[in-house]
C-alpha cells in the first residue's frame, strides 16, 4: 500500500519552497500530534495555509507493525531501474522525516539516532513514495538517488552474487533486472570493439559497428511489432517481437551513450503530463 494513497493527494500539498507542510485547521492537537506538525513543516520555507493532517496520517502510521523498539525494516528502491538501493531500519519519526525532507531517512540502532542517507556523502536518495507491505511489518522508500549508494562506491549495497561465491568467480556484479542486465551486456560488447577479434563478429558487434544496419532492423522489428495487431497474431508473438524492437533499441542507446534510465527519467516526468501538454514542451524546448 503506498502511504501517498492517504497523504499525499488528500492531506499534503507541496509549499512554493518545495518541501511538504502540514497545518492543522480547527482541531485540537495532542503532542504527538503536535510532533508531527513539527516534523512535517521545519523544512517548509513558506507554510501555506489551511493544509492538515487528520487522523488517517496517526492511523497509518500506528497499523505499521513496529518491533518491541519501535522499528521496522526500511527498503530503499530506486524509482527508475527498481534496483534494490540498501536496507536499514526506521521507526515512526523516520518516516516522518523522510517524508518532510523527501530524502530518505532512517534509524541507527548502533548510534539510537535519526540518519538521513547522504548526510555525509551527499548522495541523498530523493524519495518519489513510500509503500508498506500487505502485513505492514516493512516499508519501501521509493526513490531516485544522487550518486552511489553503498560506502563502497557501488551504485547498491547489493553486489555480491551467491552463485558467484560458491562457482569462485573473481569480482562482482549488481543484482540487475532482465532490462538492465541487458543493457549492461550491450555496453560490455561496446567496450570490447576496440580490442581485436578472431572468427565471425556477433551480431550485437555487427549493429555497434554499423548504423544503417543497426536503424534499418529498429524500423523492421517496429513494423513486425504493428504486424501482430494489423494481422490479429497471437500474444506470444507480439511479445517476442517486442523483445526484437527493446533489443535493437537498447543497442541504439548504447550507440548514443544514453541509459536505459535517462529514458524511464523522461516516461516518468510525463506521467503528469497531457499529451498536448508534453507536445507543447518539446516545441518550447526546440
């Protein structure tokens, strides 16, 4: 369940500075109370008017089903790639401050303090929403990050594979999803161009090395793509034409050195958008 589903639309709007702020209109407030509305409005610049927190904000956050010290697990995700971030721990003010700040926050059992990620580093992880599971024993910060997010300089604390570790292979690797193992096998091949090869060149070789070959296939896999519909083909075929255009696609990018995530970046800043509103963008833009 996202917490934005209770907050966000109904009871939090965002102030001219950018920060979430909550005022209370009429009710009669009691110091925990009192400590959210101090929590949720020291970042705001400019508090407006009117704004609140009823009681569905204190309900939601006492059904969380927090440990004998107050804590549940804490699971950063990065918006974009979905890509597990790190894990800590946070209680209620946590939250709280996490969705404040729209950074992402968390609590230390070893220092019994708040810590926000990044606060030393500067790599914050910039929170979009905040989501519970069905048993509300843990919570997802969703959100995109600045730099890297392991202290090791990894972009996740997740890199260590177990099937890794028990064949012996050297290094590491992140736990991609299948678009983003992808994307990271077609880069590795562009990185191998310059070295030099014996025997019948792979075909994602061959598309690196040739741009009319590799947007004539874009413009052939796109059409088969829009054939499955014309001709009524079953779902299995559209599928795998699909994985056709996404492939030859992502080759395309690697050609531009665009990420796959710039691209998620752009669908999902659009989300809000008509698409005459985004259409009238890009002609501003141009």
């Amino acid at each position: 369940m996202a917490i934005s589903n209770y907050l966000y639309p109904q009871y939090l709007r965002v102030s001219s500075g950018g920060r979430l702020c909550i005022h209370s209109s009429g009710y009669s407030w009691g110091n925990r109370k009192k400590q959210i509305l101090r929590l949720l409005c020291a970042s705001a610049e400019k508090p407006v008017e009117g704004l609140y927190v009823e009681s569905k904000v204190q309900t939601l956050l006492d059904s969380v089903k927090w440990d004998e010290k107050g804590l549940a697990v804490a699971i950063a995700q990065h918006v974009d790639t979905g890509a597990i971030l790190m894990q800590g721990f946070a209680n209620q003010d946590a939250v709280l401050t996490t969705i404040s700040s729209r950074k992402a926050t968390f609590f230390s059992r070893s220092r019994s303090t708040l810590w926000t990620k990044g606060e030393t580093s500067k790599n914050f992880i910039n929170i979009h929403d905040i989501f519970l599971d069905c048993d509300r024993d843990s919570i997802i910060y969703l959100g995109k990050p600045d730099g890297p997010t392991c202290h090791t300089g990894s972009e996740t604390c997740y890199y260590t594979s177990v099937s890794d570790l028990q064949e012996q292979v050297e290094g590491s690797k992140l736990a991609l999803t299948t678009l983003y193992s992808l994307e990271s096998t077609i880069s590795q091949r562009k990185v191998e161009l310059a070295a030099a090869q014996s025997g019948k060149p792979s075909w994602t070789r061959r598309l690196l090395l040739d741009n009319h070959l590799l947007c004539s296939k874009i413009r052939e896999e796109a059409n088969e793509l829009c054939q499955t519909l014309e001709e009524n083909e079953d779902k299995s075929r559209t599928a795998s034409e699909m994985a056709d255009v996404l492939y030859h696609a992502m080759v395309l990018l690697a050609v531009k050195d665009v990420k796959i995530e710039d691209v998620m970046q752009v669908l999902r800043q659009r989300f809000s958008q008509s698409g005459i509103e985004e259409k009238s963008s890009r002609r501003s833009e141009g």
